[in-house]
C-alpha cells in the first residue's frame, strides 16, 4: 500500500453486522475492499508480514482512495493485546469503524456461533465462557484504540441504527470519510447470521462450485432462506442460546461501569 491509499478497518464488534457494512462500504467506487472479508493479519498473521496483508488488494484501480478491511476478532483486545499498536505502526492514518450492538444479544448471537463451532450444547445459562462476555465490554476494547489513535481517527456506530436507517448511517460515514454520498443497494439486508452460516448444510453448499454459481441468481434473502429450510434439523433449541433474566441482570451489572464510559465518553447507548 502506498501513501495516498487510507486503510478503512471495521474492527467489530463480532455479531454486530460488520459483514453486512464491510458489504455495503465494498460498493463505493472509491472504497476497494480485500478479496476476502477477514484476514486476521494483525491478531493472527502478522509474522507473515506486511507484504503479505497487501497481497489482499492485487489490483489497486486507479480512483481508490481507501483500502477497505473487516476482521471483527481485532476489537477482543482482551485476547490480542497488541492489534491497535500494531495496526498503528505500519497505519498511522488508519480510519477506525467500530460497530456495537446491545450487548446481551450479541452475547447470545456470539454463543451461538461458539456452540456450532464447538459442539458444546451445554445452556448458555449454565455454561457461558468469559472472553464471549467480556467481546461486549465495549468502551474497553475502543479505549485500546483510543490509547494510540487520535479519536478523530475513530466512528462508532450501533448495530440498531444500521438496521433502522441504513442510508442515514452511510450516509454519515460517506461525511466521515470525505467520499461522495452514493446510493447504496441493498442497505436494508443482513448478509450474516450464525443460526445459517455455522451450520454444516451451508457450510458444504457454498463449496459446491455450480451451486455458487447459481446463487449468483439468487437474492440475497432467497438464498437465506433456501439455507434457512435445509439446515433447520442442525439448529439447537432457541432456549440453549436465551439468557435467562437472573443472567440477564448479573450481566448488566458486570457491564454497568463500561456501558457508563461509553455514553459519558461517545455518547453511545449499547
């Protein structure tokens, strides 16, 4: 990457609709995404080097002014203690995107992608490991950034506005970033959703090469729902992934002190 290439990371938080923002920002003609969503460069492949994180953008055209990437694992600062410094030595004019979602359905969307992951059907209520709940200690994870980027360097958004008026937010990010506004399509669409996605029916399908071919046919609500219906026998009882409301309040005052900062600090309600 050169100088007059910005990097646009989407930090997280996972289970928060980064996929579906990474998708929507990708179609901004002066935004060029990696060719794939994820590359854990900065968490997981870092002695691999910086070349190889450029490798994600072969083509480079001509009217691109950000690089755009999105590996949500980067905001659990509480696993991978060295991201932002590492993602500010190489990046010091990085944008930083930060989407945040209420904390507890995130907590119960992230266990649910733990259990298809893990086979560990134990109840949520009974069994709920800590770095899932400690994913949403949000102003924690944005404080790590804050602590080497300028804030100005950093937009926070909430998963809940995204969905409630996807233009409008887009719309504040196109502001942000000094791009022009766009029309963006399919704004109103979730392009991830573990209840689908972490199960073995779709899992097999989409490594069929005709079926991918053919689902380029397809909506993107048509082939959620063809997946939806071929994979319903996998998914676990909606009560293994519902916090209980005794849960619910000890989680709620586990985060009390975060969620206080992050209004105090960013005027974010999560």
């Amino acid at each position: 990457m050169d100088d007059k290439h910005n990097l646009v990371l989407i930090v997280g938080a996972m289970k928060a609709g980064t996929t579906s923002l990474f998708k929507m920002l990708s179609q901004h003609p002066e935004i060029l995404p990696t060719n794939r969503k994820e590359t854990h460069f900065f968490n997981k492949n870092y002695d691999k080097g910086i070349a190889f994180y450029n490798s994600f953008w072969p083509e480079i055209e001509t009217d691109t002014r950000f690089l755009l990437e999105s590996t949500p694992a980067y905001s659990q600062c509480h696993i991978h203690e060295n991201v932002p410094e590492r993602i500010y030595r190489h990046y010091p004019n990085a944008k930083i995107i930060y989407i945040v979602r209420d904390r507890l359905d995130r907590i119960e969307s992230m266990f649910r992608q733990y259990v298809n992951d893990t086979n560990d059907t134990r109840n949520i209520n009974e069994h709920l490991p800590q770095f899932i709940v400690d994913t949403s200690n949000y102003y924690y994870q944005i404080s790590r950034f804050t602590h080497v980027f300028d804030k100005k360097q950093i937009f926070l958004m909430t998963t809940e506005s995204l969905e409630l008026n996807p233009e409008l937010c887009l719309s504040r990010l196109c502001d942000w970033l000094g791009v022009e506004n766009i029309t963006f399509q399919n704004g109103a669409i979730k392009y991830g959703d573990s209840r689908v996605t972490n199960t073995f029916a779709y899992q097999t399908l989409r490594k069929v090469r005709l079926l991918k071919v053919l689902s380029t046919l397809l909506s993107q609500r048509s082939k959620y729902a063809i997946i939806t219906w071929l994979s319903s026998s996998e998914r676990i009882k909606e009560s293994q992934f519902q916090l209980s409301s005794k849960k619910r309040q000890e989680l709620l005052l586990y985060f009390k002190n975060d969620m206080a900062l992050l209004k105090s600090e960013f005027n974010i309600e999560a």
